[in-house]
C-alpha cells in the first residue's frame, strides 16, 4: 500500500529538488515538508495549514494533489489511531486520587474490623508452666490473653496487664488433678490440666 510521504518523497528525490528550493516556491517552511515526507505528526502544522501544504506539495512536484490529500489523510488517520491504542493514558486526577484513598481506607477498615472479631471471638491462648519439683505447696504460673479470666482448679485467679498469672496451691500427699482454664470475654475457653503427684 503506497503512503502519502513515500509517494512525495520519491517524487522530490526523483526530481533531485531539496526541501528549500521546494519551500521557497511554494512559500512555506522547509521544516513542514520534512515533517509531513517522514510522518512526524507532532510537527505537523495546525489545519486547514497543513492540508493546504500536502496539496501544494503534491502539485508542485506534478501529482495529483487531490489524491495525494486523500492518502495522506487516510495515513495520517491510520497513524493517529495506532497511537491512541498503543499508548493506553492514564491520567490520574484529584477525583482519582480521592477515590482511591477512600477505597483502601474502607478496605483498612474492614481488615481492621474483621481483626478485631475473629480476636473476639477465638479462644484465649494458654501457655500453663508446670513445676517440676514437686512439694506439699506448687506454684502454678502462666501466660494467657490480658483480658482474659483464669481459674485454676475452679479458683479465681489475678492476671496481670501483660496477660501473666500466678497461684500457690497446696498439693494432697498421694497427688491431685489440677485444671487451668482460661476464658475470654466472649465465653470461649481454653483448658490445660495435668496429673500432679
């Protein structure tokens, strides 16, 4: 398929004419000839301008400046469109950059939301220490969650802020069971017993 440039350029070498001899004929800037012969459209002049050129151009050189406009328009088209869908824009604007804090600060939200449930709602963690040297009194020591209440062989027992408890019991000659549990503020427990003796 023949372009509108080819078809001017090779009328202009064929004729051994350079773009200032053409220029100062037809009475237009040579820079216009060059950017229309290599299709170098952010040089192109403004239209009607530029139109007009191509046309004059084409006379000029004893072509058919009619066709030669429509070619170069059809290229010029072409050329345009191929741009416009190689180069997707993406144009960020004050809205954009609203909509888009608001929607990671909603998404936040929910995470922190969700969070918060599924830590409402899970069992307490329970890490019980059992002593090792074993007397007529033990020391029963643990870490749970700091909201949660602790009760050791069904006896209340002080947890600290950091989550830390501790209680001293008295411990029968032929051994006991004790039970440590633990529960949260939403019913859930934990539970950890061990045979003492």
């Amino acid at each position: 398929m023949f372009r509108a440039a080819t078809i001017l350029r090779n009328s202009r070498l064929d004729k051994e004419l350079e773009y200032q001899e053409i220029a100062k004929k037809i009475k237009v800037p040579a820079k216009y000839l060059k950017a229309i012969e290599d299709e170098q459209t952010d040089s192109f002049p403004n239209e009607p301008y530029c139109s007009l050129i191509v046309k004059d151009y084409a006379d000029f050189l004893g072509l058919d400046g009619q066709h030669i406009l429509k070619l170069f328009h059809r290229d010029f088209e072409q050329k345009r469109q191929s741009q416009n869908t190689s180069l997707p824009k993406t144009i960020i604007t004050p809205q954009f950059t609203f909509s888009l804090f608001v929607v990671i600060s909603l998404l936040l939200f929910f995470v922190y939301l969700i969070s918060e449930y599924v830590k409402f709602n899970r069992p307490p963690k329970l890490q019980v220490s059992w002593p090792t040297n074993l007397s007529a009194i033990v020391d029963i020591t643990g870490v749970t969650d700091s909201e949660a209440t602790v009760r050791i062989n069904n006896d209340l027992v002080i947890v600290d802020q950091s989550g830390k408890f501790s209680k001293k019991i008295n411990l029968p000659v032929n051994g006991s069971k004790v039970v440590v549990e633990s529960k949260s503020q939403s019913g859930k427990t934990t539970r950890d017993e061990k045979f003492l003796k």
